[in-house]
C-alpha cells in the first residue's frame, strides 16, 4: 500500500473500499469485514448510503477480534444536500458519528456543492477543531467550484472526491486540486458498471501483458497518477483482486494509452449541470 500525505499532515492510503449501491445490513458488513481481512484500511460511505450504520459495526467488530486497530483505519463519510446549512450540517455530523458509532471520522465530506454548503463547511471546520473530524474534503467540485471555494474558506478541503476513471480523466481538475493542495479521490474508479470496462480489448491486451486483470489494470492507471481510488464490491474474489495492484507498474506509453480513452465527461457530469436534476437533489427525490 502507498499513502499521501494530506494537508492535515495525516496519511491516506491510495487505495480503499467504497459501499456506494449497498443498502442491504447484511451484505454491506460482510463486504466490508472481507475488505479489512484483505488489507483495505480506507472506507467510503455517505450519510446518504444509508449504511453507515452496516460499516460501523463491521468496523467495531473487528476491532473487537483484533483485526486491527482503530488508528490503522480511514473511515470517512459525507453530509448530503439536506443538511448543508451550518444549523443542520452540526445535526449531520453528529447523526454520522453516532451511526457510525465513532468518536471521531478521519474525513469528512460536503457530498454536493449544493445549498448553503458554505455554512455546512463552517461546521465542519468547527468540528474539525474539536478533534471530531480529522480532515475535512468535498465531493463533486468542479474545477471553477473549487477554485471559488480555496479561494474563500478558513481551512482548505484535504481531499476532493470526484468521478475519475479511464473515460473521464479530468485533467484539468487534477491540475486545480495540485494547485490548491487537494488530494483527488477517484469515485467510479471502475467505471461504476458502465462503458464495458472489463470488455476492452486495449486494457485485456495491457493487463495480460502484466499477468493482471483490467480491473487491477485500471485501479493501478489512477494511482499512478496520484489519485487515491474506492473500489466497491460485494464479491470476496473481486475485493481480494482489486486490493493486489501494489506489485507491479505501468510504462509512461501504457499510461498515455489508458488515458486516451477519455471521453471528456462522466456519468454524472451531464447530470451535475442539468437543472431538473439539481431541482430533484434537493427536493429529496434523487439521492446520487
Ligand atoms: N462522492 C460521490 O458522489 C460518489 C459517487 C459514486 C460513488 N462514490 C464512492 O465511490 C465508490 C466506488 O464507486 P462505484 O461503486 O460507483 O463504482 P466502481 O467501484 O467503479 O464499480 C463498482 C462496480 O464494478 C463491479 N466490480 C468491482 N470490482 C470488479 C471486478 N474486479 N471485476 C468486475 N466487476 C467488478 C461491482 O460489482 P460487484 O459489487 O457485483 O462486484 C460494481 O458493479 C462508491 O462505492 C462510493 O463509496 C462516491
């Protein structure tokens, strides 16, 4: 595993585990009790998930067997559109925690550059002050977003979690987040199920030439370029796959090829500046 270094002075391992589309108790614990046998110490999920609660327990548990220690973890989630004002982000932090059942997260997310998320963050620099979120990051701030916000708040994000992936490979955002000392987190880093990822004939072609999978392929094509990435899966053989990405290297022309899929936009880019979507986000119809 290899870590950057946040603007915190904290680590961040660049690899974890995201629960995105895992709703079910059951399912949601055991992947991620999987996930900390494997090795992940990173773990991603939103108040919006609803399963901080499944990822709190698989967390304590095995705290409790010993599997590892609190401190060894990264557990971050994230505030959603209802609670962004500064009023109701105190009521989400704390909703989180005690989901959680947590004393402290190790990041903390707005999950939307949407409402007041300027007062929300003003909560959470004020937890972040009192030791209940180690770090405090967003979610899904464009490059301009971004600029506006560094340029405007006491304590700068630590990390901005966006859709990163072979077909989306946001340059350009990488080049803001450089700028402002914003580690990128790449949500999507497989693709999220979508452009036939696992079917393509270039990155089958780089990833037997390695004696690995695409999936591995693509996860190593993020990190190399400095981004953290989440991997999800509910499948014990994939989780253990995704993790083994540390053994091996792709060539600079390898990388150029990988990024040439790029298309310029994402699953939800489109969506993003779309305002019939941003009306459905905050009247509660979407959560996405
Ligand atoms: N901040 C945001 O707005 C935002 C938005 C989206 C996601 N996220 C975060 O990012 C994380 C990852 O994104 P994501 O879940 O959308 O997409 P993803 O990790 O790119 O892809 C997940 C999909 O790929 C499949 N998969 C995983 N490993 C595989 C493998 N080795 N071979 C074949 N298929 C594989 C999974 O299926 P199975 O589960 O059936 O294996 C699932 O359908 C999320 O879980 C969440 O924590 C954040």
């Amino acid at each position: 595993m290899e870590y950057l270094t946040l603007n915190t002075g904290a680590k961040i391992p660049m690899e974890g585990f995201g629960v995105f589309r895992v709703p079910d108790h059951d399912i949601c614990k055991q992947a991620v009790l999987d996930a900390i046998r494997t090795g992940y110490r990173l773990f991603d999920t939103a108040a919006v998930y609803r399963n901080e609660k499944a990822l709190g327990e698989a967390v304590r548990e095995a705290i409790a067997e010993g599997l590892v220690t609190r401190e060894e973890l990264f557990i971050t989630s994230k505030l959603w559109v209802q609670d962004m004002d500064y009023e109701s982000a105190k009521g989400g932090i704390k909703r989180s925690l005690d989901m959680l059942g947590l004393e402290y997260l190790d990041l903390y997310l707005l999950h939307q550059a949407l409402r007041d998320y300027f007062g929300a963050w003003r909560a959470m620099e004020e937890a972040y002050s009192e030791g209940k979120l180690r770090a405090i990051g967003v979610s899904n701030f464009y490059p301009n977003i971004l600029t506006n916000f560094c340029e405007t708040v006491k304590i700068r994000p630590a990390v901005n979690q966006v859709e990163l992936h072979p077909w989306f490979t946001q340059e350009d955002a990488l080049e803001t987040m450089k700028y402002y000392g914003v580690i990128p987190e790449a949500w999507a880093p497989l693709g999220g199920g979508r452009y036939d990822v696992f079917e393509n004939e270039m990155l089958k072609s780089i990833a037997a030439s390695h004696e690995k999978t695409v999936s591995q392929v693509v996860l190593r094509w993020n990190t190399q370029r400095g981004v953290v990435v989440i991997p999800k899966s509910t499948h014990k053989e994939r989780i253990e796959e995704n993790f083994n990405i540390w053994d091996f290297a792709l060539s600079e022309e390898e990388m150029k090829q990988i990024s040439s899929l790029n298309m310029g936009y994402g699953g939800t880019r489109t969506k993003h500046f779309d305002p019939d979507f941003v009306r459905q986000v905050l009247s509660n119809k979407i959560h996405d």
